[in-house]
C-alpha cells in the first residue's frame, strides 16, 4: 500500500500526532485504505502505564467488523456488568454480539493496536513533539523537536491531532477549548498490599469523598481515591506518598500498600473543542474532549471518533470525494463529545459526598433498576444507540448496522465479515442486477455483495424487531447510509446520491 498520486514534495499523506489508541487506530483505518501515514509522539517509547480500563460494546464491534476483536478478548475478560457513577448497570444487550465490557488495560489495548499497525505498515517516530504547523494551499508543514539537535519538519496533506487533552495540535491550531475547570481531585495508582481484607472494593463513599481498590491481575490492584476539599495545581508532581495519605484520609488505612508501578492525577475537567477540523487539521479522541473519567467511556469515544474520521480522509485522498466530507466528521462527532461531557457531568454529581448527594443517589438508585432506564444508560456510555444524520426515515438510517447472519454464494458469514477491509459494502439481499448496475461508477470503491439474510427480522436499536430489509449502504464504519425497506423498489436515484455524497463521483463523472 504505497503513496500513490502523492506530490514528491510531501513526505506522507497524513501526520498523526500522538501513538495512543486513537492514533493508532486512526493509522490502521488509513492503512487499510491504502494511505501513507505516520504516527510521531513526543515520548520516547511506549510506557506500560495501564491507565484506562476496558472496552465497552460499540468498540468491539468495531474491532470485530476490522477483523481484530479476538487478540483483544485473548487479552481481557468480559464482565456482565459496569456502572453509572457507581451505581451498577447490567450490560446484556441483545441486539449486539458483544454486549458485555471487556475488562483490558489501556496499555494492552496500545500494545495491540501497536502491532496491527506494524502489520499494515504504520511507521510511528517517537521522540518526536510537535511544535508548530503551518496549512498549506495542498498540505499542512509540521515542526517536530527530536531527539536530534537540529528540528524537523514533515509535510502531508491532513495532520490529525490525537495528542491527548494538552494536544499541542489543538493549541498550535488556534482551535478554541471551552468548558468547565476542576472541582476535586483525584488519584490512582497500580500498587501492591501488605494486608487487603476483601477481595476489592469498588466506590466506598466517605465524608471526604470516596475510593475504590480494584484488582487488576494477580499481586497487583488500582487504587483510586477522589477528594472535594482541593483542587491540586495542573502542573504539580503526584507522588506515590500523596496517594497513601489520600487514601488513609478517607479509608483509615492504607493496607500496607506498596511497591507503586505507577501514579498519576486527574479531575472532572469538562472541555471540548469548538470544532473538530480547522483546513487541513483535525482532532480526534482528548485533544477533542476531556471530562472525568466516569464509567470508562474516554478511550472508547476517542476510538470510534477515529473510525468516523479514517474512512472520510481516505474517500477524500483516495477516492476522490470532495474535502467538504471531512466536515460530517465534525457533524457527526461534535454531538456525540458533547453528549459524553454532560454524561460524565452528572455522574461526576452524582459521585460528590454530602447528605443531598446521598439522598440523589438513593432515589436515581431505585429507578436505575428499572429495565428501560438502564438500557437507556448503557446505550449512551456504550454508544451502541448513535444515530448520525444520514437522511431517510428507516429505523436503520444512520445507526450502526446488526451484525446479521447471511447466506452468500461463497458461503455462510455476517454483515461485520464484510467490512474488515474497511470498505464501504452494497449489501443486496433482494437479488438481480439493478443494485449493481446503480452503483458500477463506484465499483473501485465500493464492495456490492448479494447475499440472503438467515433471518427475517433484525433487531434495531430504540426499534426492536424490524423486518430485514431487501438492501443497505453501509459505510466502513458500520454505520447505515441508504436502505431498501422489505418489498419496497429501490430508489436508485437516492443510491446514487449516496454514493456520490459519502464516496465521490461516479468513476465516469470523473
């Protein structure tokens, strides 16, 4: 997969700005594409930090429709159930083939998107800081400080920041970061015990605040502790000893905690960036918002913001779609950030100690159980409930497609199967030869399968049982462009126009 088409000027297609799992599931999406890519990241090689936590239903999914879902369930183990600031959920979702949460480390998650991409030919240049931008009329000029004495510069048509909530991208870029500051403090660490008495201990509400002791695998165990008398400065170091006396403060003991693998700080920070693309320069994952970490939900969006994005730049770069489809990213992705601030808000109120608060959590406590409450939560901190803007009034326009099972003249397989090469898909389960005919312009870019479906109704989100429709667009992030309802004629008009919005003209038209 090489730089075809590409100016001699240019050293690569597109500069991704931090190796974390946004960017580097952003470089595997463009790969798959065939566009040239390279990921640079100021520190000097990966760390082992384990940070985030899991890996919530729509981001398997996603992994499965690329091919990849069982190195990560190799990785981690699925758990039944997670939580609205504390308050337990049950992750039983029918309608998705992975509704429980895995349970894997962020640098697990890192690793393996690491080693994906080494397969697909991502080149990642750590030691290197990005330090200025400047768009071009064709490209955008990248200064790096490496490791070198002497500065650099790479040139690419698109730079995508994925460089976490101080992304120097979003700031060299004059993208504004609105939002709210920190109220409290929190810390954590991966540490040992001398003396733990349960087996974990998962958000015990104090006067001060509150804490959990989670294990994370044997001899080892993620201390968190959140304090509200105290807003520590941005800048200042976090140190194993101050965890200790945070957790004594509200525990009254540390249970002879030792041996710190790593520490860090946060707090319930709420910003997100006015927009997501400025010219040549977009932001994706933190450098685009930043909130409490509540119920897992960071890595996951910064993820799926890089599935929506990867497929755009490389319709723009590869196939010939007009540079005004990298705005639905922004359309479409904006939203889903702002709906992820005001989730985390108000579990972040929810979390606060004090009698009202405790009352609050009693009472949100006996309608969570309520079985469309729940749902209703865990489609939000999953995302398995998106629905983006796509036209149409079928209950699966804009949502993400089932995972159904289908018979094919090649054999048995599911819709996510089509979709590892990250590829748009025609899926006819009508059958003749009009839906192909429609859409040859597009056939350098577009897979047409005809197919039969197993069975005669699938479950859509916020829907419940439709019937299986005669035929869907799908584009490669799995999301529903265009569909023929059951025993309706295809509006080949409308095909067309899908075509041409989300993948370029018609080879022909060209």
């Amino acid at each position: 997969m090489g730089r075809s088409g590409m100016d001699t000027d240019l050293d690569t297609d597109v500069v991704i700005a931090g190796a974390g799992p946004t960017g580097m599931m952003l470089a595997c999406e463009l790969r798959l594409a065939g566009v040239d890519v390279v990921v640079v990241d100021r520190l000097a090689h990966r760390t082992d930090e384990s940070r985030a936590g899991g890996l919530h239903a729509r981001t398997l999914e996603v992994l499965d429709q690329r091919g990849v879902l069982d190195r990560f369930l190799a990785a981690g183990e699925l758990h039944s159930v997670g939580h609205f600031s504390g308050l337990w959920l049950d992750f039983d979702e029918p309608e998705s083939r992975h509704p429980r949460p895995l349970m894997i480390v962020q640098s697990a998650v890192e690793r393996l998107l690491e080693e994906w991409a080494a397969e697909l030919g991502v080149r990642v240049r750590w030691s290197s800081e990005v330090t200025g931008l400047h768009q071009l009329e064709a490209g955008v000029t990248v200064e790096l400080r490496t490791a070198e004495a002497e500065p650099t510069t790479l040139t690419a048509r698109y730079l995508v920041g994925c460089d976490g909530g101080r992304s120097a991208v979003r700031k060299l870029s004059g993208i504004t970061f609105p939002g709210t500051p920190a109220t409290m403090t929190a810390l954590l660490g991966d540490v040992e015990f001398a003396s733990l008495e349960e087996d974990y201990i998962f958000g015990r509400r104090c006067p001060g605040g509150h804490f959990s002791v989670l294990p994370l695998e044997p001899g080892c165990y993620r201390v968190m502790t959140s304090e509200y008398h105290y807003v520590a400065a941005r800048d200042a170091p976090v140190t194993f000893e101050q965890l200790r006396e945070s957790l004594i403060r509200l525990a009254g003991t540390d249970w002879g905690m030792h041996s710190p693998r790593w520490v860090s700080r946060f707090g319930d920070a709420a910003r997100q960036a006015s927009r997501y693309r400025d010219g040549r320069v977009l932001l994706a994952g933190d450098a685009a918002h930043v909130h409490f970490p509540a119920g897992g939900q960071g890595l996951n969006v910064g993820v799926q913001d890089a599935v929506n994005l990867g497929w755009k730049l490389a319709a723009v770069l590869r196939g010939g779609a007009s540079a005004d489809l990298l705005d639905t990213y922004h359309t479409e992705r904006h939203p889903v950030g702002e709906r992820l601030l005001h989730n985390t808000r108000a579990q972040s109120a929810l979390a606060r100690p004090g009698a009202d608060t405790d009352a609050l959590r009693d009472v949100f406590g006996s309608l969570i159980v309520i079985d469309e409450v729940n749902r209703r939560l865990v489609g939000m901190i999953t995302g398995l409930d998106i629905r983006y803007p796509v036209g149409g009034d079928h209950p699966l326009a804009g949502r993400r497609v089932p995972d159904a099972d289908l018979k094919t003249p090649a054999g048995a397989t599911h819709v996510y199967e089509l979709l590892h090469a990250a590829r748009p898909v025609l899926l006819d389960l009508r059958g003749g030869a009009e839906l192909a005919a429609a859409a040859e312009g597009w056939a350098d870019r577009v897979d047409v399968v005809e197919s039969r479906a197993e069975d005669h109704t699938w479950p859509v989100r916020d829907a419940g049982e439709v019937p299986a429709p005669d035929a869907l667009l799908i584009r490669p992030d799995g999301h529903v462009a265009w569909v023929v309802p059951a025993g309706a004629a295809p509006d080949v008009a409308a095909l067309r126009t899908a075509l041409s919005t989300w993948f370029g003209p018609a080879r022909r038209d060209r």
